[in-house]
C-alpha cells in the first residue's frame, strides 16, 4: 500500500551500499504528511477575514502571537517567552523571544507587536476579532524586548485571546501581502496554494525550536464532499482528516486497522441563525415559533448521524458554566403552527442561505421540512462559502442561515451590535457580557456565563442546534493530532510519523 509519509528505513541494501562507496550517508526521504479539510478560504491572512480554516492552517504553525494554548486550555509563551501582570489586573508587561526572524529574513521585535496591535485597534480595522482588543487603552515598545499593554478594564480572556489568529504579530513590511503569501515567524513557511485544490507548507529550518519540528512538508488538500473526502482517505491520498465530515461513514474507517478514529469535542455551536435586525425575526415571538418547530433530536439523527451533541443555548456542553436549555422549547409542530398564526406570519416565505458544508446542507433539509410542518414555507439556497461571507456575514443579506461559530469564549458575539451579521442589539445583553468578560474571579464569572444562556434561550436569538463534535481519521503512524479542539488551531510542530 503506497503511504504519503515515508521515512529512511525503506532505504535500499545497494543503495547504502552505493552511498558508501561515494563516501556518503543515505539521503532521508521527505516527511510529508497531506491533511484534509472541508473548508477553503478565501484568504490566508488571519487578522482580515473570519474563516476558520485560515486558524487550522496557519494560525501557531506559519503565523505565531505572543501567547499560544495548549490542548488543555492553558495559556503558555509564544512570541513573548514571560509576563508580569500588575496588581490591579490592568497592565502586561511581555519579555519577547530574541533573534525571532520573519520568513522573508527580517527581524521581529516589539516594534512589529506595536504595528500588529496598532493595526488591530485601528478605526478602519477589518480584524475579524476587534473585540480581542476593545480592552486595551494603550500599547507602548520601551525596548526591541519589551511591550507593555494597559488595559482600559480588566479582561478575563485577554492572554488566551492573545493566542489566536486575529492576533497574530504581522510585520509591517509582509502585512500586505499576506491574503496570498502568508509571511510569519513560525515553524513553517507559506510555499504554494492551487486554489480550489491544496495549499502546501514547509519546514522553517531558521524557526528557534526547528529541532523539535519532525515534518518536512505539509500539504492540505481542500475536499468539502464527504464521499469524496472518504474516498482520498481510503485509498492513502490523504493521511489524517480532523473535522471529517460524513459521521454516517465512521463505522467504515473503524474496522480498518489503518486508520485510528477519533470523537472529541470542539468550541463550535452550531446554530440557525436568524438576521434579528429585519421582520419577521425583529419579533421573539417568531424567533420562538421557530425554536419551536426545530427537532434537534431529528436534525441531529439526520445531519449528523447521531454523533453530536444538543444545545439549548450558545455554549459548549463540556464548558464548566454549562446548563442544559434543551427543554426551553420543546419541539411541538402543532403548537408552533399557532404561534407562527398568531404572529401573523403563517404561510410566508423564509429564505434559508447554507454554506457548502455537509452539517448545515444536511440540517437545512430537515428545518425545511420541519417549518413546513409547521405552516412555513422555508426555501433553502445552497451558496459558495465566498458568496456566504459577503452576503450573509458582511452585508447581513439574508433571513436565516445555519453556521458553525467555532471560536472560544465567543458569547460576545451577542453584543456586537447591529452591524454584526446576527443583527441584534441589546443593552441588557452588552452589559451582560462586559460584567462577563471584566470578571476574573472564576465562579462568578460561570454564574454570569449561566446567566447569558439562559437570557439567549429566553430571548430565543437564534436556534441554538448542536455542538460541532471534532471527528478525526488519522493513520495510526501519525501521531500528535490533538483530539478535540479548544482553539481553531492545531499547531504541527508536535506531530510526528512512526
């Protein structure tokens, strides 16, 4: 069976023969490792455009930030090897890394985090995440080693969100260009992208661990079908698959001794997001009379073949603030029927636009057939996920949608305003979160979270459906993928091939 990886044992008896008689070693086959995934991007520079593929790419592996997350949860030092933090919670002073150079050969110092950071903060900023640093009052470089960032308030998510794609340290000279050449500082470069096929990364010999780095090569091949992707997993194309998504095939790759399966969890609620800023989802009572004709028992069975969990609310069931929603509306045909009569809505049209991945294509089926059931007429569009992210998520168009939101502590979503593609505006809502995400105290942090789920349900936001589960397809000689996902990315350098 031919294997993508391969290693120097499979070197020939004349051929080290050959080797000593031209007074050489034997030269080591390329550690190549091909991942695929579902999602294509449409640009490579995490700081501009929300797709979280451009995260589980290149996000710790060519991009770094000055901290990184362990599998774990934990914070741990990246581009910044220490930091103090004041006794009032409000300033961080971080120690960078020396001798960090950018791929392109220019150095990294703290002028480059103040040019990140600056970039970020700026008032015409496309950051995908300005939330990350709504907090900081100011950024200030009082040496090449040193930066230190005041808050304006304290943040109790500041140094895990300092770890993530949107804040990356880009350098000034590379900014421009990264949608198409990514230059960062980490342990592999940006060596080619055939769009609409594979992007390919390779080693950084000048990175300052290199010697922990066992791959040569890495290349990600985009395949959204699942038949499709099964089929490159069956016959060797590609080596490990996290985020697979055709559950339904799992039984398959589990009776093959090539292949180790894996369920884990991820930080990706998935929901059928409804635009609050435009009727009829402007009224709660709408909003409910579809959390009501939803089954989530049935669009779980249906989309995901069972392999996922529900939610009641936008929170991930494994989280330590969870409380279980599910029951907040129960599913009853009949009775969502009236509440949609009564709302003075019975009978109309409601465009739902999916994205070209299997869960929300599968789970869009089963909505449509459900709000028929319950006097809705639901049309869904399938669209390419270029046209989903500038008409859905960046001019609002559309009436519902289903999409996975797989970023960490992202209940702020809900108090992003208007302008944010859910189109909800709510003071009480705002205020929760900035109490949330001000509280560095643990437990009354968790009660504030309960709080936020509980005010999401009652107000019925959006159809809260299931969490993402993180299902994986790895050959058994790949080791180091991590089993679930508590950020977008999944850094590289601690994979190796047996």
């Amino acid at each position: 069976m031919h294997m993508t990886i391969r290693s120097s044992r499979n070197v020939t008896v004349a051929g080290l023969a050959l080797a000593a008689l031209l007074g050489a070693g034997p030269a080591l086959a390329e550690a190549k490792l091909v991942i695929g995934l579902q999602q294509e991007p449409t640009s490579l520079d995490p700081t501009a455009d929300a797709t979280a593929s451009i995260d589980g790419m290149l996000t710790q592996n060519v991009y770094e930030s000055l901290t990184t997350v362990a599998p774990n949860g934990d914070v741990l030092p990246q581009l910044a090897e220490s930091w103090t933090v004041s006794d009032d919670g409000l300033t961080y002073t971080f120690k960078l890394a020396q001798g960090v150079k950018y791929h392109d050969g220019t150095d990294f110092d703290s002028a480059d985090v103040l040019f990140a950071f600056n970039r970020a903060m700026a008032e015409g900023s496309v950051n995908p995440s300005k939330g990350y640093f709504k907090p900081i009052a100011s950024v200030e470089a009082p040496d090449a080693q040193t930066v230190v960032i005041t808050l304006k308030n304290k943040d109790a998510f500041f140094l895990f969100n300092m770890a993530q794609g949107d804040a990356s340290i880009v350098a000034e000279e590379s900014v421009d260009g990264n949608a198409t050449i990514p230059v960062g500082t980490g342990p592999f470069k940006y060596d080619s992208w055939t769009r609409g096929d594979r992007l390919t990364l390779v080693k950084n010999p000048d990175w300052r661990h290199a010697g922990e780095v066992k791959l040569d090569r890495v290349e990600f091949r985009f395949i959204a079908d699942p038949a499709a992707a099964a089929a490159a997993i069956l016959s060797d194309e590609i080596d490990a698959y996290p985020g697979f998504g055709a559950p339904e095939m799992l039984p398959q790759f589990e009776a093959d001794p090539r292949f180790s399966v894996n369920v884990g969890s991820t930080e990706g609620e998935v929901i059928l997001a409804m635009n609050n800023a435009k009727p009829p989802f402007d009224n709660v009572e709408v909003r409910r009379a579809i959390s009501t004709a939803i089954d989530r028992e049935e669009i779980i069975e249906g989309a995901m073949y069972g392999v996922a969990v529900p939610i009641g609310s936008f929170y991930p069931p494994h989280g330590p603030a969870y409380v279980d929603l599910t029951g907040t509306y129960p599913h009853d045909a009949e009775k969502a029927k009236k509440m949609f009569e009564e709302a003075g809505v019975a009978g109309t049209t409601m465009t739902l636009r999916v994205p070209p991945f299997a869960y929300a294509t599968r789970s869009a089926e089963i909505i449509q057939a459900e709000l028929k059931e319950a006097g809705i007429d639901a049309k869904v569009e399938n669209v390419e996920w270029g046209f989903w992210l500038d008409e859905v998520y960046k001019k609002q168009n559309y009436d519902m949608t289903i999409i996975a939101h797989t970023s960490p502590n992202d209940m702020g979503n809900f108090a992003r305003g208007p302008k944010y593609f859910y189109g909800y505006d709510d003071a009480k809502m705002t205020a929760l979160w900035d109490s949330i995400s001000t509280e560095t105290d643990t437990a009354k942090r968790n009660e504030l979270l309960k709080e936020g789920q509980k005010y999401l349900a009652d107000n019925a936001v959006h159809g809260f459906l299931f969490q993402m589960p993180q299902i994986s397809i790895i050959k058994t000689n790949v080791k180091g993928f991590w089993q679930s996902s508590p950020v977008l990315f999944q850094p590289l350098a601690g994979i190796t091939v047996d």
